[in-house]
C-alpha cells in the first residue's frame, strides 16, 4: 500500500455521536503505516485520548482546511459549507448523485478545488453490494422509534443511549394494544434490523422485498398500523404511497417511518413529505384525522453511537488498509466523475486519477 494520510473530522452535526473509525481499528491502521490525524470532537462517542493512545495524531476541530494535499479527509456526514473550494479527496456520505438539493453545488466545490468525492455509499464489491454500511442500526432504530411512537412512549428530545437501554423501553407493557407492522425492503441490512427490533418489541412484521414491490398492494400497506420503509431504490419506481392514500378512508396506518429519507430525490418512494424530522422534533404530523405520524431522521444510527460505529469500524477498516486507485475505491472515483459529467461538471478540472 502506498503511504497513506488519513484525517478523521468532527462532524459539524451537533447530533452526530458517530465515527467511521473506532480507536481499536485506528490502532491497526498506524500499526499498519498510515498517518491516522484526528480531530479533537467534544461531541464524538470516544473520547481523542483513546486515539492518542491508539498511536494517532491530535489536531484542533476544523483543521482539517489545511492539511497537506494528498491527505484523504474521512468523515460521515456534510461538510461545512465552507472552503468554497475542495482540495483533498474526502471519504464520506456525500448524498449528491440522485439530484439531491445542494448536490450541484457540493460537486462543483471539489471541481474548484481539485478534489474528490469518495462516497462512502458507492464504496462496494465488484458485484455491487456496499462494504461499509450502516443501514443494520439504522433499521434497527426506525423500527424501535416507530414502536415507542406508536405506544405512546416516544420522548423529545432523542438522546444518544444503548442497545440494552433501548431494548428494554423496547419489552411490551400489559397496557399496550397489539398492532399490526410492515417492514418493506425486508431481506436487506436496514429491512432485518428493523425486524429485529421489532420483535424485540414483541411484533412479527410481514416483511415484503422485491416481488412484493415490483406490484404494490397498496390496500394491504395501508391496512397495517406500523410501516417501516426501508427500501433504498436505484432506479425511479412507482411511489409505495401517494398523498391521496393519506386520505384513504380504509386507512389503518398510523405510525410510518421512512429509514431511507430520500426526501428532494426523484427517486424517493414517499414522495408524501418535503422535509426530515430530527432529534429535537422527530415526529410530523402528516394527517390529523385519523392520525398519521411520520418519522424521517437522517442519521438514526447515531443514537446507538458505539454500536453502529464498532460495527461499520470494522467493515471499513480492511478498504482502507487496501486503499488505493483501483478496486472498490476506483469504483468510487468513477462514480464521483460520473455524476459530476451528468451536472455539466468539466472533468478536466480534477488533478487526482
């Protein structure tokens, strides 16, 4: 492996509690020859000493601006909306290839600075499947949250907590009415974890997957109490709910969690909701009479921080001690150049093969 800079950011998010690398996995890579820099992050679920201890450099939040060229940035979520100009290649989940807004104008900063986009999401094997990914955890809280709203139990604001903490708010009470829930997009990461904590709760959720979806019963989606979607389409397809279904009255819904939030892309299959929800106020009202309640929160998994980062920890940490040109990192930078030629973007502009 050629010499490799590596650069973990603080996440300018407030609730972002999560990290792509553990100071475990951190150790292996120093031990391995990479220069691991990681900001200092009063917000992040391991404290930097850990890292320093772990072999890595310290550096103040944000410093990130001024690192050597060749130095790879990794984080998980957006950047700050400054420098308006993008020098290094960043690692990180960019959601700026499906016309998302503020995508155009995230891809022309690393066209002005020369940098790249090394999406974390298109980071996948030679048959496409990701090999870094959260989307067990975020399941898991989707379908965890959706089942304390639907019982009544939900509490603002969300704080970080763990997965025994949540499992047990999670166990039936004597009170609690049985209901009926949907998981869509069932065999996938997202889809088994949201069944897992599901039955946690004490629910078996009819799970549907492709060839329930290839010809939607949208009769039989509304007739559940709980919907959990968590279907990450690639393609455009039919919108599983439309907002006249909201208005069904056979409708029996009344609790719907969007995993995906694909909310601005043209490829959102619930294109009924313009806007996220968040921990502060992670429920919106979409129908008042009979009730819908819709949750849509883009980071979900950052409310089990350490499980959700352990977990994709040790799944990113073999790429990055095989990173380089070609390969699934390749693959990466492709896509990046890809969508930028699709915006208009002048190739020419990025330095870096």
């Amino acid at each position: 492996m050629t010499e490799l800079h590596l650069w973990l950011r603080h996440e300018v998010r407030s609730t972002e509690r999560r990290t792509p690398i553990v100071p475990s996995d951190a150790r292996r890579l120093v031990e391995s020859g990479v220069t691991l820099t990681v900001e200092e992050s009063p917000q992040r679920i391991f404290p930097v000493e850990e890292y320093e201890a772990a072999g890595c450099r310290i550096a103040p939040s944000g410093s990130w601006v001024s690192a050597p060229a060749d130095t790879v940035v990794l984080g998980l979520k957006e950047l700050p909306d400054e420098p308006a100009e993008l020098t290094h290649r960043h690692i990180y989940f960019g959601h700026a290839y499906k016309q998302q807004p503020g995508a155009r104008d995230l891809l022309h900063r690393f066209a002005a600075g020369g940098g790249a986009l090394l999406d974390l999401e298109y980071l996948v094997d030679d048959s496409g499947r990701r090999l870094a990914a959260f989307g067990f955890w975020a399941g898991y809280l989707g379908a965890a949250l959706a089942v304390l709203q639907h019982r009544g139990r939900l509490v603002a604001p969300l704080t970080p907590t763990s997965k025994d903490e949540l499992d047990a708010l999670l166990q039936p009470a004597p009170e609690d009415r049985e209901f009926t829930a949907l998981v869509i997009g069932a065999l996938g990461r997202s889809g088994r974890g949201a069944r897992l904590a599901l039955l946690t709760a004490g629910v078996e959720a009819t799970p549907w997957d492709l060839e329930e979806t290839r010809d939607l019963d949208r009769p039989a989606l509304l007739a559940h109490d709980v919907v959990v979607n968590a279907v990450l389409a690639t393609t455009p397809v039919p919108p599983f709910l439309r907002e006249q279904d909201l208005d069904d009255p056979a409708r029996a819904l009344r609790t719907l969690c969007d995993v995906t939030v694909d909310v601005g892309s043209p490829l959102n299959v619930l294109p009924i909701y313009d806007r996220t929800t968040d921990w502060t106020a992670p429920v919106r009202r979409l129908r008042e009479d009979p009730p819908l309640d819709l949750i849509a929160i883009d980071n979900l998994p950052s409310l089990l921080p350490r499980e959700s980062s352990t977990d994709f920890s040790s799944a990113l940490l073999p790429q990055l001690l095989e990173f380089e040109t070609g390969g699934p990192w390749g693959r990466c930078l492709d896509r990046f150049r890809r969508a930028c030629r699709e915006l208009g973007i002048t190739e020419g502009e990025f330095r870096r093969d």
